[in-house]
C-alpha cells in the first residue's frame, strides 16, 4: 500500500515539473509570398508559387524594339499562365535611383495602327526616289510608314535619285522621347553644315554614318555629296539616354535636306513608355490584352513597391502588390477572356 502511494506521490511530482514553463505560441502560419487571384470569365482561380508545381519567373525582353520588363506565374496542372508585362519608362533613373514602376495606376498599352510621313524640307520631290523594304526583303517606292502596332522600328531605305546605298532607320511610333527631346536642327552655310540639339542640357554624342565627330550640343562639319546617316544622343544628369536617328542629304557639297517624320492625316502621338500589357496563355492558345481599346479606360493598380538586389548589390527584381480588371483576345480577335477581381503579390525582372 505504501509502495502504490509512493509511485502515486512520485508521477504527481513529475507532471508538476513539467509545468514549470508554458509552451510559447507558434506563429500563425503564413502562405506563399507571391501569389495571383480572381476571376477568369466568371471562374475563379488562385495561384500560389510553391504549392502545386505552381512556378513564378521574371526577366527583360524586348516589346517591338522597346525593353520592357516582365514576371509571370504558371500553373503546369492547370495548363495556366499569366503574364504581367511593362514598358520601360522614358526615364528608367529618378533623383532617387531607379524607378521603373510608380504607386497608384499604370495604363494598358493598347496598339493603334497609323502612320508617320517622311519630309525633305522643300525637295518635295524627293519622295519619288524613295524605296524602302518591305517584310519579303523587296524594295518598293512608299510615301509613308505604316504601323500596325507601337514600337520603335527598323526600316531600311533608299534613294534611287543618288546611289544603290540602304540606310536603316530606327523610327519611333508611339514612342517619342519626350522628355530629353534628341531631336535636332540642321542647316548649311555656304559648304558648311551646322547641327543644334533642340534640347542643348546635359551631354551630348553626334555620329555621323557610325563615326563620332561631336560631343557638344551642337557642331557644324564639311561633309561629302551624298545622304548621310546622323544620329544624336542625349545624356542627363541620372544617366538616362535618349537617341535620335535620321537622314541628311549635301548636293555639290552644300545641304539639302534633313528627313523629317510627321503624323499623316489622323496622326497619334501618344505615348507608350511605362504602360502594362496582360497575357493569358491557356488550353493551348494566348490571350493579350494590347488589341483591346476598351482597356484604355481599365486600369492596373501597383502599390507596396520594393526593389530587390542581386549578390552584387544591383536591384534585380520589383515586388509589388496589384489589383486590375481587364480584357484579353486571341491572335483572331474572335474570343475574350475577361479577368475581374484579380489581385496579389507579384514581382517583375530587371535583368
């Protein structure tokens, strides 16, 4: 009897040693950092990175001849894949360091065809000598660039009037640097040919068919009969760039022409620096959202942004939180998806 209460009194003693301290609280369990949810044509979808095979990437690319950065998050199981992508801004460098993406909302970039027309001064003849290549590698005679899409575009031509020489062109539809302004004068006294940047702040390169020959805002040269290729470049004070490219005609030594671009009869200068594009890629076909004009009047909300920085210290990514409305169509314009509610955590690629 003694022995039994001894073992009782014993076992009493150790549960009440193992009360000396309580158990700390565990933290509540958090779920995945980046994730996308709402709605896809009335059904709903989530789609957490780390649970499901459900994948997140991010890099730069290239969007019709404009960087742009992009992330994008996929679902194997789901044949699921939803793509955020954005334009470079014009001013990649703010007095703070880079800043690529701004709180509040982001426009969709939504193509619009049109055209740009070259000029020549007054050699208003001088478009009858113009061929330029078509997409099959052929030159014809054109008296405008048409575009079906934004973007800054190469476009080869020639000058039947002068010799069998191409040039190419890069020509910016839809994105004209506004805010550096690399455009530029040209004018000729007597056989010398002087050049002014319009904008005359910051530094300054001018190349003349590929060769440097200038690093003020202006300078002023002999150059020989024929059509040469002049490009400006603008720098300012936080690195950012800004270029612009065109043609320049001497006749016996004197000038002739600066070539021009303006809008045709219905001209847009809109500007497409920094705005998003949305694609969906599912049961096998792709859905965007750059042909739809009713998204000009949706917008794509960013906040809580943050940059993240590589081993070497360089910002590789932005995380940010979003929440957007908008609508999407195959390559046919045929059938839409509609994504409503959708909202999340995501991250796009610098590098």
């Amino acid at each position: 009897m003694k022995k039994g209460l001894l073992y009782i009194m014993t076992f009493g003693l150790l549960l009440t040693a193992c009360k000396k301290e309580p158990l700390p609280d565990l933290p509540p369990e958090t779920g995945p950092y980046y994730s996308v949810s709402g709605y896809i044509n009335g059904e709903f979808v989530e789609l957490n990175v780390g649970q499901e095979g459900i994948l997140i990437s991010q890099g730069v690319t290239d969007n019709n001849g404009v960087e742009s950065y992009y992330g994008q998050i996929l679902s194997p199981s789901e044949d699921l894949m939803i793509r955020i992508e954005f334009t470079r801004p014009e001013l990649v460098q703010g007095n703070q360091g880079l800043s690529v993406l701004n709180e509040g909302s982001i426009e969709y970039l939504v193509h619009e065809p049109g055209c740009l027309k070259p000029n020549f001064g007054g050699s208003t003849g001088q478009l009858n000598f113009l061929l330029v290549k078509n997409e099959y590698g052929v030159f014809e005679p054109l008296t405008e660039f048409e575009f079906d899409e934004y973007g800054i575009h190469n476009k080869t031509l020639k000058f039947t009037d002068v010799s069998q020489n191409s040039f190419q062109i890069p020509i910016q539809y839809g994105y004209d640097p506004e805010m550096l302004d690399p455009d530029f004068q040209a004018y000729g006294l007597m056989d010398t040919i002087y050049f002014a940047a319009n904008n005359t702040s910051g530094s300054h390169e001018w190349y003349v068919d590929g060769q440097l020959v200038g690093t003020s805002s202006s300078f002023h040269d002999h150059l020989a009969t024929g059509i040469h290729k002049v490009e400006h470049k603008i720098i300012d004070q936080n690195y950012n760039e800004a270029r612009h490219t065109t043609l320049v005609r001497v006749t016996d030594f004197v000038f002739d022409w600066k070539m021009d671009l303006s809008g045709c009869s219905t001209p847009n200068y809109e500007s497409n620096y920094g705005k998003v594009t949305i694609t969906v890629q599912t049961n096998g076909k792709q859905y965007t959202s750059d042909h739809v004009a009713g998204n000009t009047y949706n917008g794509f909300n960013v906040s809580d942004i943050e940059y993240v920085a590589n081993s070497s210290g360089i910002p590789s990514r932005v995380v940010f939180d979003l929440s957007f409305h908008v609508t999407l169509v195959d390559d046919t314009g045929t059938e839409s998806l509609s994504l409503s509610d959708m909202s999340g955590t995501f991250n796009i690629g610098l590098q």
